[in-house]
C-alpha cells in the first residue's frame, strides 16, 4: 500500500501535470476553426500486403473495411490524427503522438460468436491530446486514441457489427449492420437511432456498396462519435497510411539508431497502458472510487495475459471482466444481444 501514493505522484509528474497543462492552454486558447477534415485510408487492396498486414487475404480484408474519419475543426492539433512517437533524453522515455504525421494502424482478431466465424478487424487512431471540454471534463489527458471494430462474417464476407470506443474503454457505441439477422438483436433495439452518450446513432448501419467505406464523424476535443455513415471515397481528403498494430509495440526511439520500444508500458501496475496517458482528474476522483487510479487510461486491445490490460468497458469492477471486447461473444451477450442467433442457417 505504500507503493501507492508513491506510483500516484510519479504519474502525476510524468503525464498529469503535462496533461493539464496542455489541456488548461487548449481550454483557454482561441476558438479553432470549425472547418473539419477528413481522412481517408491510404493502401487499396492491390497494394494491401505491401504493408506487411500478414497474408494477402487478411491484408485485402483490413484495407476493404478500413474506415474513412471526419473531425470537427481538424485545423486544432487536438484534433489531428496523428503518428504515436517515443523519445528518450538524459535517461528519461517520452511518449507523445505527432499531429504533423496521420496513422491508422490495424490488425485481425479471429472470434466465434454463435457458432459463427467473425473477423473482428480492428483499427486504431491516436491524437496528441483529448482537450478540455465542458462535456466531460474530466477526460482530459495526453495520446488519447479510439479504436473501430468492424465484425466481418467469414463465409459472405459481410459486415455484421461496427463498434466504436475510446482506447481508454469509454464511451462504447455498438452498431449492428442490415446484415446481422434481426433475432439477433436485444429485443428492446430501437427501430431508427439509439442515444449514447449525448449523441444519436444509427440503430442500424446499411451494408457499404463496392467503392464504398464507413465514415466516422467525431466531435472536437472530446473526439467522440457522433455519426457512422456510408460513403465513397473523397479525392480531397487528408490521406491516412494503413500500419499494421504491431508497430505500436515496436516503435523506434527517435535519435537512437536501432532502439525500439512499446508504446504501451512492459511491466508493473501499468503494463499494457499507453504511456504518458494517465487522465489525472478522472484517476484520482471516479478511479480511487471504483479502485483503480488507472481509470480512463488508454491501453493495449487483445487478451490480457499477453497485453498485460484487460479491455473493459465498464467502470464498476463486477463488470470488467464479462465486458471485455476481446472476447466478443461475451461482450455481445451483455448487451442484450442475442448471440445463439449468430449462427449461420443450418447449424443446429
């Protein structure tokens, strides 16, 4: 218990006051432009296994599938998608992510739901910052990301659900596609939009024609979800390389030829976390609360006995461990979902 108070204020000096600083100045700094932009994913199937995705039919799969973004006042460096970086002076290892330099990094999860084998194709963003909002101003912290599943069916190669959430586990949207048999769905499921989280959604999304993807609007700062829509591809848009996840556990050390390292902490009571992103406010007020400072802390996505994080969504600890999204059929039946519906036609 010692160890505590001690792990709260190396925290506090090595991400939380450079959070709050950062995010004070954003607060009080001029309006940006409202203007958005948007970024689209860079790599079209032919060139997919170039960039090292795996094979060329998981490479094909996630470039296929990989979502196009649109950011309120995308002129803010806040709001910029950006490049997750490390450095390392005098001894001393930082974690930022570049806003100059945009990234969108994937990598394929295999599930059975139902009896049913999904693709779960997982994306991830990173921003050098989640700003202060009046929203939920706790939140605010360093290399903030979110993450879009898309659960593809194996055997039709159509998409089942898209998922959003922030990489902290936050502010879940789950969205079933007009693919997904309506006996799968929770039997109260709207008929037009849910409301989550102060926003209104698609209860259901249709089906991306060819040439089409799913764009994911987010709102200024706070960069949550506020629409998933259907669209083809703007020749305008900002471009957005497609990276394969492992990247994120491997980055290079700036100015040390040769070194790399995770962007997720290795080790200790933060093993599996992003570096630098420890949401001060929120860790020390909701987090000592539900008996976790690490609350609203950004981590790894995958099984926790190899990232070391579990990925819940839920913030009350009898939740935690039946909402983890990488498990996805169970994830799914906390919701409501029907997941014995999944099964394709004949299975018994």
């Amino acid at each position: 218990m010692r160890a505590l108070p001690a792990l709260l204020a190396g925290l506090a000096l090595l991400g939380g006051c450079s959070s709050l600083g950062h995010g004070l100045a954003t607060a009080l700094g001029p309006a940006p432009h409202p203007a958005p932009w948007r970024y689209e994913p860079a790599g079209e199937p032919s060139i997919a296994p170039s960039i090292e995705l795996g094979d060329a039919r998981v490479a094909e799969l996630l470039a296929r599938f990989a979502p196009a973004f649109v950011i309120e006042a995308g002129e803010a460096e806040w709001n910029r998608i950006g490049m997750p970086t490390l450095t390392r002076r005098a001894g001393i290892e930082r974690a930022r992510v570049d806003p100059a330099r945009a990234a969108l990094f994937a990598e394929v999860h295999e599930e059975e739901v139902g009896g049913r084998l999904v693709d779960q194709l997982v994306y991830r963003i990173h921003f050098d910052q989640l700003a202060f909002t009046r929203a939920s101003p706790l939140a605010m912290h360093r290399n903030a990301g979110l993450l879009v599943l898309i659960g593809v069916d194996r055997a039709s190669g159509l998409p089942l659900t898209v998922t959003s959430v922030h990489s902290c586990g936050c502010w879940l949207a789950l969205q079933p596609t007009e693919a997904l048999a309506p006996a799968a769905l929770p039997e109260d499921w709207p008929a037009e939009t849910q409301s989550l989280w102060g926003e209104e959604l698609a209860a259901r999304l249709p089906v991306p024609a060819e040439g089409q993807r799913y764009v994911v609007h987010l709102r200024s700062g706070i960069h949550r979800v506020s629409a998933v829509r259907v669209g083809a591809a703007d020749p305008l848009a900002r471009p957005l390389p497609l990276r394969p996840m492992a990247e994120l556990r491997s980055l290079p050390v700036e100015g040390r030829p040769g070194e790399r390292a995770s962007f997720f902490h290795e080790a200790g009571y933060l093993e599996g976390f992003v570096k630098g992103a420890w949401v001060p406010l929120e860790g020390l007020t909701l987090g000592l609360l539900t008996l976790d400072p690490r609350l609203g802390m950004d981590r790894d996505f995958g099984d926790p006995r190899e990232t070391g994080a579990r990925f819940s969504t839920a913030i009350v600890p009898w939740k935690r461990e039946r909402t983890r999204l990488d498990r996805f059929e169970a994830a799914l039946a906390e919701q409501g979902f029907r997941v014995e519906a999944f099964a394709p036609a004949g299975m018994p």
